[in-house]
C-alpha cells in the first residue's frame, strides 16, 4: 500500500508526457501549399522537349489552314517525341466592358473559341508507341483536342457547312467524346474562363502578336516564317539525337513579301470590321 502515492505519481508523469509530446504521425502533418489558383497561367517546360504555343482563332481561315495542314500532318511525325505543342485559342479577340468578348469574324468565333477551349481543358494528351516500328522508338502524340478541333474546324469552314454548336456536337459525337461535359463546360462559364486565360495571354506576348497565326516556338516568335516551324523546332531541341522529321526536312523559309497575305491582322480586328460579340 505505501507504493500506492508513488506509482500514481508515476502514471501522472507518464500521462503529462505523452500530452505535451507531439506524436509520431504529426512530424508528417505538414500543412500542403495550396493548389494555384484557375487563373495561374505557367506554361509548362520540359528540359527534353521544345514548347510550340499556337495562337489563333476559331475562323480565320489561315489559321484553320494551318490546323487542318501542317499542324495535322506533323502529330503524325516522330516530331512529337520532342515537341510540347500548346493551342491557345483566343486571336484577335477584344475585351469589352464587364467581360464582353468581341471576335474578329463574329459571334460563332467566340463561340467556337470557348468550344475549343473546353476540348483542351477536358480531353487530355494520349502517348501512343507506334507498334510498326520494331524497336519502339517512335512515339506518337494522339492528341483528342487537336482531333477534335481539327474536326470541327474542316466542318464549319466546308462550303456546305452546317451552324457552329451542330458541326461541334456532330465532330464530337464522330470522335465519341463527352459531349455532355463540353456542353457543360460552355454552359457554366467554365469555357469562358477558360478563354480569358488564353486572352490574358495572348495580350501579353512580348512582341505583341500581330497577326494569327501567331506561332511561338520556346518563347521566340516565329512572324511570318510560321509555316518553316520544324525547322524552329529542331533548331531549338537540346536532346542527344533528333527525330527522322529533323533530318528529312530542309529549312525552306517562305517569301516575306507575300505572306503576310495568309495572316488575320490584330489591326483589322480593332478597326470594328466583322466583329461579333459572344452569345
């Protein structure tokens, strides 16, 4: 019984101690930082591969020109394995008052803008090995916005075209995409959000953009030599060995004089002429 006082004493201390000493598990209860907010616009860098940002709108022509061509043609290329290619949809648009948005060609422009950019905030890049080759080298970039905008820029640009959101919606159901979330997206102001980052941007540019297309490759701008892009690219690739594209393909810089005729000029735009508002 006279042990009693003493081992009381002792489970006290025993119980003072294990309160005030931080536990095992809260060393690793770090705080995490916050995620960045919607409106960060970082451009990702990757030390292997060179960053080409496109800038351009829904219709002009010369931009659907270069979707539908040159941009096309080279997903299909072991280009991809180097090359991070950015789509920023926004042009030659102007930012009204209260967020208005007024495009160069009118309101389906803006309207195709904010489609464009829900595709590529919601369908993500798929790395595809090209399995006809025997070691596996070439890797190409399937990528199911460049797709689907590629789709929907041959079917409103056609002769025969139909209205904006049917020639979207058939290009999506064609590619079986979630058609159900693009609309949501556009709906909910996502979309538009989501095209005030890409104006953001685009205003930013230093030089100022312009014209569209409006190509940048690894943050030096190519003007009017935009069509000569995989030249720019290989140029600017650090890595150990370059793709077969890079050696096949000799610069052939076009004429100066006469391609600034295959370009939508900022100047038009802020002049008024064809300029809509979004829906």
């Amino acid at each position: 019984m006279g042990s009693s006082p003493l081992l009381s004493f002792l489970v006290l201390t025993y119980l003072v101690f294990m309160f005030v000493t931080p536990s095992h598990s809260s060393e690793y209860d770090v705080a995490q930082e916050p995620a960045p907010p919607v409106t960060s616009r970082k451009i990702p860098r990757n030390s292997e591969k060179v960053t080409m940002s496109f800038y351009y709108e829904s219709l002009c022509p010369y931009c659907s020109s270069f979707i539908v061509g040159p941009l096309a043609h080279v997903l299909e290329t072991d280009l991809m394995t180097i090359l991070n290619l950015r789509l920023v949809p926004w042009g030659n648009a102007i930012l009204g008052s209260n967020n208005t948005i007024e495009c160069q060609h009118g309101g389906d422009e803006c309207y195709l803008n904010i489609i464009h950019a829900c595709a590529i905030h919601l369908l993500p890049d798929l790395v595809k090995p090209d399995l006809s080759d025997k070691y596996l080298t070439i890797i190409t970039m399937q990528k199911q916005h460049f797709n689907f905008i590629k789709c929907v820029e041959k079917l409103y640009t056609a002769p025969d075209r139909k209205g904006a959101e049917e020639s979207w919606e058939e290009c999506s159901g064609k590619l079986r995409l979630p058609t159900q979330s693009i609309k949501k997206c556009y709906d909910s102001g996502q979309g538009k959000e989501l095209v005030l980052q890409n104006g953001k941007e685009t205003d930013h540019l230093k030089p100022p953009h312009e014209y569209v297309p409006w190509v940048v490759v690894d943050d030096t701008p190519l003007l009017d030599d935009y069509e000569n892009f995989i030249h720019y690219v290989c140029k600017a690739y650090k890595g150990k060995s370059l793709p077969r594209t890079c050696s096949s393909r000799p610069s052939n810089s076009i004429n100066k004089d006469t391609s600034l005729q295959s370009v939508c000029h900022a100047s038009e735009a802020r002049s008024g002429d064809n300029q809509g508002s979004t829906r």
